[in-house]
C-alpha cells in the first residue's frame, strides 16, 4: 500500500495567494521528508478554493524541490488544455525527473474555464475521449497526426517518449468511468466518497471491462483535534466553492460547507493516530494508493504537524513496519 499527500493550495480567509502556494510547496518537502510515496496537487481556476491554476507547473517547481517522492497532477484539466502541448510538457519533466512524474487527467466541470480558453462547453461534454487519446499517442509514439477536433499534419514528438509516464484518470462519472476502463487506465477517486463508494466506482469499472488496476483514492487527513477542522475548513470551503461558475448558466448543486466539513471529519482520518491508522486501514478492494488532504486548516504549524505525526505515527503501522497498538 501506498501513500502520498494531497494538496489544494487553498487560500483561506486572511491569506494571499502566495502563501497558500507556499504552504502548498512546503508541504511537498514534508511529505518527502516524512517517508510519504506521493504528493499531489489540484489545478484550478478563478476561485479561491485552489489558487494553483497549472497542476503541471507546480509539478515541475516540486519535482525541482524533492530528489525521491512521486509527483502527482490531481487533476490535470484535459478539457482546456491541448493535448499536444501537455503531452510535451509531460515527457521532458518526466524525463528531467527520472520518471518521478505521474500525471493525472480530468474532464473537469463546465465551468466559466472553457469560455476563457477557447475550448467550448462541447469539448467537455463530447470530446475528452478524443482529447485523452491524442494525449497518448503523444506520450507512445514518435510521430503523431491530427484528429477530428485537432487537425495538423504529422509531427515527431520532441522530447521522444522512452518510458511512458504513469496516468490515471478522475472519474466522478459512468461515463468516464468506462472511458477509463476501455484504455486500462487506474482511476482517481475524490474525497467525497466513502471506502464503500469508492468500491462502487471500481465495481462499475470492472463492469464495464477494466481488469485489475492500481487504483488511487483521496481523503481528508488530519492528526489532532477534529474541532481544528470544524473551526476553520468552513470558512476556507464557503467562499471557495462559490468559485464554480458554470458556463452556461446551469444550475449547480451547492454544498453547505459546514455539512461537507462534518461529512468528511465522519468518513475519514481525523482525531488522534488509532484513529487514523483504523480509518485507513478500512479501504475498497482494488485501491492500490491512498492520498491525503493533509491541508484543512490552511496553517502550515498544522499541517507540518499533521504530516509529520502521519509519517512517524501512522505510516508506520499501515505498513507493518511497527505493531499496531490499539
């Protein structure tokens, strides 16, 4: 079993922009330093519930950072990015780092992204299996050609793909679920979902032809009192969430940050190390890397304690590298 953190960058009420970054970057040494296999982090735009708006940039200042852990793109937004110019992106740091890099995809949301860049709501409704299919090709084959929705005359691939990086999609949705399975691709699970959603995901997986996969899954971590969380991640979470604009001015659920908090503190590793080690060892079949949201407090004293405490106190238990003590 594998474990990694998972980072937002959020900016939380009284910070800029540059120290959510900053804490973001640190805690990737943290993680490093702990003994932790991963770290992630999301891309976003135009809100303050992640202010990192290239996942793939951020990747190559924390690959830059770090000499052993695995960087992740939780998500890389394939909706608004072309395929091409991140699959270059994605061979040279992956080459640069010594296949440190493991890139994640997502469709992403319909969200006021599309109109900015250009790239249109029926890109994100109709074209992310094309879009995830020139992405790699570009990441296998020397030359690749145009397709329907990209149209170009054959190039050689520069830098020239060796060793194909790892991916793994987002999936939050059927649809995408089966795009995933049909290519043999793992799947990113979210947060939101509890060990036994998560095995539902991976049920309709295997339902629709995936065979077995290393599967990721996300979750809320912290080591300490869950009032820390309760008196701070709403206030981060409101805000934050009001940053998802849609496009087209289609209605969207919105969550109450003070439930959601509440939800996640219930399902999830928070309170003191047992608590953390029992939480996480109750995990679906099939689910290869747990990866941290190590960060709702958006204090760096918090959350470099909280990463600390998992990597001394409960890594090690998971890992049966010291006895369990209940």
């Amino acid at each position: 079993m594998r474990f990694g953190v998972f980072l937002l960058a959020g900016r939380f009420p009284g910070q800029t922009d540059a120290q959510a970054l900053r804490r973001a970057s640190d805690a990737v040494v943290w993680a490093e330093q702990a003994g932790f296999d991963s770290a992630w982090i999301a891309e976003h735009h135009f809100m303050s519930y992640g202010v990192c708006p290239s996942a793939i940039t951020f990747a190559a200042h924390a690959l830059a950072r770090t000499s052993r852990i695995e960087i992740g793109t939780a998500v890389t937004v394939l909706s608004t990015t072309h395929p091409v110019q991140l699959a270059e992106q994605v061979t040279m740091l992956d080459q640069l780092s010594g296949g440190r890099l493991h890139l994640g995809i997502g469709r992403g949301g319909p969200w006021r992204d599309l109109e900015v860049f250009g790239t249109g709501l029926d890109r994100w409704e109709n074209g992310f299996a094309e879009s995830l299919d020139l992405l790699l090709d570009c990441l296998t084959k020397d030359t690749v050609g145009g397709t329907g929705r990209f149209p170009f005359r054959p190039v050689p691939m520069v830098p020239q793909p060796v060793t194909p990086p790892r991916v793994t999609i987002a999936c939050t949705s059927g649809d995408t679920v089966s795009i995933a399975a049909a290519r043999g691709l793992p799947m990113l699970l979210g947060m939101d979902l509890s060990v036994a959603g998560k095995a539902a995901m991976i049920q309709s997986y295997v339902d629709s032809g995936g065979g077995p996969a290393p599967h990721i899954g996300a979750a809320l971590a912290h080591v300490g009192p869950a009032d820390e969380v309760r008196s701070r991640m709403p206030g981060w979470l409101g805000p934050g969430l009001e940053g998802y604009v849609t496009v087209d001015g289609r209605a969207r659920k919105r969550a109450d940050p003070v439930a959601y908090t509440e939800k996640l503190i219930a399902m999830h590793p928070v309170g003191d190390p047992g608590l953390c080690v029992r939480r996480l060892s109750e995990r679906a079949e099939g689910i290869d890397q747990v990866i941290l949201m190590v960060d709702p407090c958006g204090d760096g004293e918090i959350t470099g304690r909280t990463i600390r405490r998992l990597g001394a106190e409960v890594l090690p238990r998971l890992r049966g590298t010291v006895p369990d003590v209940r």
